[in-house]
C-alpha cells in the first residue's frame, strides 16, 4: 500500500512536539517509562536528551527532525504494518522514517523487550 502526496506531505509538516505527547500517554498507559520512550527515540534518531528536548522546544515538522537525526543503520529492520501500511513497502523516505518511530513506540507500549525494540 502506497502513501498519497497529500499523506506525505501532511506527515512532513506534523510537528514533533504535537505527537510527542500521544507517545508519552501511550507507553505510560502500558506500563512503560519516559525514561524507555526515550532511550527507543534515541536508538532511532540518535538524539541525546538535551536535543531531544530542543526538537521539542523548537516545534519542529517531522521533516525537520528527521534531517536532524542520524537515523539508525539497523533502521530498515523496522517491519510490519502500522497505520495500515507495511512499513518496509513505504515509498516515500520521510513517512517511512515517520512509520519506523510510530512502530517502535507501539513496540514498546505493546512490552516488547528492549533488544527486539533496538533490534540487538
């Protein structure tokens, strides 16, 4: 299933900081930590805490972030559906990106382990 341009471009002008909060919400619901949220964004995109903070304080798109962040070599091994698209089918790389963060927050949220999260 492919995105739309009207999809990708909706995902490339959402803030960050507009869904952070709906991460936050959904792993603390399951019993998961900010602490951990953090440590998978991390993972990801390889912001420490203070630049993560700045992406936040910044109000940055989903663009911007993703030019910001050194994205994971072990990236590509995100898989699956989420949203109702196959993740690894994705054509456009922005909204890719997007899916691989929005997986391995459900990830987390669901109880995966930590190391099938980081793909250790």
């Amino acid at each position: 299933m492919n995105t739309t341009a009207v999809h990708d471009e909706r995902m490339a002008k959402m803030t960050f900081s507009s869904v952070y909060p709906h991460y936050v919400t959904k792993v603390e619901k399951k019993g998961r930590t900010i602490e951990e949220l953090h440590q998978v964004i991390t993972w990801l995109t390889g912001f420490d805490e203070k630049q993560l903070q700045d992406q936040i304080d910044q109000k940055v798109n989903f663009e911007t972030f993703f030019q910001n962040a050194s994205l994971n070599s072990k990236a590509h091994l995100i898989t699956g559906l989420i949203c109702g698209y196959r993740i690894e089918e994705i054509e456009n790389s922005l909204t890719q990106k997007v899916r691989y963060l929005d997986k391995i927050v459900d990830e987390l949220a669901k109880g995966r382990k930590m190391e099938k999260i980081l793909r250790e």
